[in-house]
C-alpha cells in the first residue's frame, strides 16, 4: 500500500519527521563516510612520508658509517675509492630532488596534522643529509691530500735513485772523461733539477704529510735537495776536465 503524504493524512506529520529524521542521518552518515575517507587517504599519505623519509634517512647513515670506517693506509686502493666517492657524489646529486619532494611533502602534512612525528622525521633526514654530505667532502680531501703524498713520495723515490747513479757517475773517473759523456752526465743534473721543481711544486700542497718511512716528504726533499746540491762542485769540475780534454785533442785534428 502507498502511504501518502498530503498534508491531510491523519499521519502526515508522524510522516514528515520520520523523512526528515531519515535524510539528516543520511547526510550525517555520508558526512562521516567522507571524513572516514579523507582521514584514511591523510593517514596513507603519512605512511608513505615516514616510509619515504626513512627509507632515505637510512640510506644516508648506511653510507656514512661505510664511509667512516674507509682507510688511506693502502694507496694501493686508492683509486677504488675515488670511484667509489665520485659515485657516492653522483647518487646523493641525483637524490636532492627526491630530499626536497619529502621534506616539501611533509611540511605540508605538518601544517594539516601538526604531527610532531613528521617535524622530527624531517630534521633527522636533514640532518642525515648534511652528515653525509659533510663527511663525504672530508674524504675527498683526505684522499685528494693522501694522493698527493703518494705521488710524491713515488717522485722521492725516483730522485734518490737518481740522484745516487749522479754522484756515482761523477765519483767514477772514467765516466764524463770525454765531451760527450760529460754532457749527458750535465743533462741527467738539469733533469733532476727539473724533477725537484716538480715535487717542489706538489710538498707545497701537502705540508707536513708523512710517507710511508714515516719522515716527512718534506723532510725527505730537502734531503734529497742537499745531496744534489752537493754535486754541483764535482760537476763542474767534470765539465773542466772535459773541456781540457776536448781543447787537447783540438791540434791532433
């Protein structure tokens, strides 16, 4: 039977409350399925912000201790540890925007919710970030410094060999008796000169490094640099006996 709902039915009172009543618990119920919903999208949205913050913070500090516990001790690996930085360089240039989008993302869930989770999530990461960054930047230069040392100590090495056939092809009578041994003799000195230029230029980069003697390169240069200064006077004197020799054979042509 169809009830009907003129203002004349003796019921139609009853009726319209009961219609009224159904409507408002209607809107009520759509306005809790509603808040239901966005509470469940904001809590997801949250999720994932402490998932994604996390995610990275952890990588960062993985990274940093890695990081932490690398040795110069070997510069045999060196140069795997230079690649190594120079990825870890490339991955953290690459991982800012993905930084900025999280702490953007959830700077905007701290102004919906003032979550304290979220502000402290954010300052960790950061924190994090700049730890790494930080620590990385040390390394480079530790390595870069620790690079130079190698190098100069392998230099140091070649002078002093060098340096030592020197004064025993000037302590040796035989060799540079004549013009032309006497110059190749004059031409190994001015190559050693040039070569201590060079580890000149490289011990003013890394003052007070100790090689692998534990003396310092500097201290070893300079060494090196007395030694060779030494050999200047019996130089010379090679080249004066050359030339009197040279001056000798000149009537015989």
């Amino acid at each position: 039977a169809v009830v009907s709902t003129q203002s004349d039915h003796y019921a139609s009172e009853e009726i319209r409350e009961i219609m009224n009543s159904l409507q408002s618990r209607h809107a009520e119920n759509l306005a809790s399925a509603e808040e239901a919903e966005d509470a469940i999208k904001e809590a997801k949205r949250l999720q994932k912000f402490l998932d994604d913050s996390g995610e990275l913070t952890q990588w960062l500090k993985e990274n940093a201790d890695s990081l932490g516990e690398e040795s110069l001790r070997d510069p045999g690996t060196y140069p795997a540890l230079m690649k190594r930085h120079d990825a870890l360089r490339s991955e953290l240039t690459n991982n800012e925007p993905h930084l900025e989008k999280i702490k953007a993302e959830g700077a905007d869930i701290n102004d919906i919710t003032e979550n304290p989770m979220v502000m402290s999530n954010i300052e960790e990461l950061q924190k994090a970030w700049d730890d790494l960054n930080d620590l990385l930047e040390e390394k480079e230069k530790e390595l870069e410094k620790a690079e130079k040392a190698r190098k100069a100590e392998e230099k140091l090495q070649d002078l002093k060999v060098l340096v030592a056939d020197l004064d025993a092809a000037l302590a040796s009578p035989d060799s540079g008796a004549d013009p032309s041994s006497a110059k190749q003799i004059a031409k190994k000195y001015d190559m050693i000169a040039e070569e201590l230029d060079g580890l000149d230029l490289i011990c003013e980069e890394i003052p007070e490094v100790e090689a692998d003697s534990g003396e310092s390169v500097n201290a070893q240069k300079d060494d090196i640099k007395s030694r060779f200064a030494a050999l200047q006077v019996p130089l010379e004197k090679k080249k004066e006996k050359s030339t009197d020799c040279d001056s000798a054979l000149i009537p015989l042509l």
